[in-house]
C-alpha cells in the first residue's frame, strides 16, 4: 500500500533492518517519509488493530523472533539550521537522518560537541532514547528539544531536555515506551567548547596522528579510528556495537571488587558516591572473547560486542548472552545487563 507520505508492505522481512543481520518477518512495515502524515498513518485500521514496534537503523536491538505488529520506520530526512548564536547554533534533524551524517554534518560547520559520538551507528531519532553515549559524552548534554507524536494524548509535542529525563544509556522515551514516536530533535550545539580527550585513548591516538593541538574534528578522526578497530562493521559482520552495559555500582562496591581485581578498569559516575567497572574486562575475564558457537559469536577485538556470523538467530544470540552474564555474576557477583532492545523476549 502506497500513499503520500507514507508505504504499507505486508509480511515484511526484517533483514535488512537490524544490524545483528537476523532474519525475522513482521506482520506489516509502515515507512513514513513525511512525519507530517503519521497522526493518518497511525488511524489506519490495520494499524490500530494490533500492536506498533517502532525501529531506527535496527542497531540496538536484538530480534528474537517474528513481530506480529505493525513495525513503524521513520524515512523522513533533513538537517536544518534554526538559529544561531554568538556562542551556539539550534539544528534540527530529522528522525530517519543517519546519526554519524549528522556528526560529519556539524563539523563541516563548524559547530563542535558531537566529536566523541563519531561513528555510532542509528539514526537521530533513536538517539534519544537510549542516551547514546561514547568516550565520555552522551547525546542528552545538547539535545535542546525532542519532537514527538504523543500516543497517549493523541497530539503532537515538544520536550525539553529536562523532560527527557536523561539518565546513562536511558530516557523518558526508554521508560515509556509506547507513549512517544520520535519525528526530530533539535541540539543545541557551540561553537567552541572544551574538547574532551581523557578517556579510553583518545589522547593517545591524537598523538600517534602526530596531532599536538586538536580540533573537534581531529577528536573526531581518533575516535573514528578507534572505533574502526575496536568494534566490527556491521555492514560486514552482524552486530549490535556493545551488547551490554558498564554496570554502576556504589565506591564501597568497587573498592570490594578491586581487593581481588586490582586490575579491574573504573570509571566516573554521575553521582559522586558511585563508579561504573568495565563490563568488557570482567567478560574478557570470563574467557568469552572471540568465542564462537555455530554463528553466534563474541568479537575478537572486542568483548562487549556479540556478533553474528552469518546466519545465527536472534534466539541463539540471545542465549549466549544470558551464559555470558551468567559467568560474570558467577564470577565477580556483578549483574549486566543488555544494552540493545530485545524484541520478542524478555532478559
């Protein structure tokens, strides 16, 4: 079914739409190209009669099986401009923009923030949701506003960043779920701010490019290139980036943990009284690293990232993640927990 704005397919494959690469089938997919037909799309009958699952680029979440819902995909593009200051500038992206075209965007001009988030992949209307984050910094530090469809007020609305409610790798839209269908963003961004260069290599890597006074858009190129090391290209190697969570715990905690893992990596909370521990070292521990069973498999550059092989189920992902935390609780009595959205099974 084709309309303006808006295309309906029936038992729809969801290949093509994660980026683990697991086959999985959904009762329709709707994919809107104007955000500004979603309140029609959604009073379709076929819509309103079952159940919506809404899906970015499919990169942080892990299918377990077939949808039998309506699977909703955001295709509206476009980045604009909306105000500039002396110090910062207002853009507003659209749901279905690449998020790392929107990254190379804001560098090209001249706007500065986004650097540590390179690379990431999704798009700019899942960003929200998950409070992207990477190499210390996380998308709700200057998302300004978000743009949403209200499910439940059946209207459309426009949340601040304090009613976003950002937490780490969380948000009001991860929290309610099926209220809010994110149509932009709006961030803002400065033009010049203070580069963070302090965590998980990035000053070491600016230095082996020979860079001594680094702009946002060298932070950039590090954290591109570490990432091109550490994580696998989905496009070549299904995966989701990093399956599980840092898990917070209190300092009294850690200070446990490191009497018999003095090695253990730690990190900075937000709250004075509680760290984050490096889910990779404890699981990289554990022995998991590079592991493989069939095609579900553990990345060999990187422990925190399950992959798959070539035709592994999202069921069999699924199942070597529960073993992975399974040992980790085992061995260090610390829970984690997965980072993408499981769809079709519950943790």
């Amino acid at each position: 079914m084709v309309a303006t704005g808006w295309t309906m397919t029936e038992n729809a494959s969801l290949l093509g739409l994660n980026t683990f690469h697991v086959q999985a089938h959904a009762a329709r997919l709707l994919e809107i190209q104007d955000s500004a037909q979603l309140p029609d799309a959604l009073a379709l009958p076929e819509v309103t009669a079952g159940e919506l699952l809404v899906l970015g680029s499919g990169s942080n979440v892990l299918l377990a099986g077939d949808v039998d819902a309506t699977v909703l995909v955001f295709a509206n593009q476009g980045i604009e401009i909306l105000e500039h200051r002396a110090d910062h500038t207002i853009v507003r992206a659209a749901a279905g923009v690449n998020w790392h075209k929107l990254v190379l965007w804001s560098l090209q001009h001249g706007l500065s923030g986004l650097e540590n988030l390179a690379l990431i992949p999704g798009t700019c209307g899942a960003s929200p949701i998950q409070n992207i984050g990477a190499y210390g910094v996380q998308v709700g530090e200057f998302i300004q506003t978000v743009e949403a469809w209200d499910r439940e007020a059946n209207d459309w609305v426009r949340l601040d960043n304090e009613q976003c409610a950002f937490g780490y790798r969380d948000s009001v839209f991860k929290q309610q779920p099926e209220r809010y269908l994110i149509t932009a963003i709006e961030l803002r961004l400065p033009l010049l701010h203070e580069l963070r260069m302090d965590y998980a290599g990035i000053a070491e890597e600016l230095q082996s490019q020979g860079v001594e006074l680094p702009s946002a858009v060298d932070v950039a190129n590090a954290v591109i290139a570490i990432r091109s090391r550490k994580l696998p290209d989905p496009n070549a190697l299904g995966n989701a980036g990093s399956f599980f969570k840092n898990p917070i715990l209190t300092v009294d905690q850690v200070e446990v943990l490191q009497q018999t893992f003095p090695d253990l990596p730690v990190y900075p909370a937000e709250r004075e009284d509680q760290r984050k521990v490096s889910a990779a070292w404890m699981i990289e521990h554990c022995g998991w690293k590079g592991f493989r069973e069939g095609d579900a498999g553990v990345a060999e550059s990187h422990a925190l990232v399950l992959v798959n092989h070539g035709t592994a189920t999202g069921a069999e992902l699924l199942a070597l993640a529960r073993r992975i935390s399974a040992s980790v609780l085992e061995t260090f009595s610390v829970a984690i927990e997965p980072e993408p959205r499981l769809i079709g099974a519950q943790w």
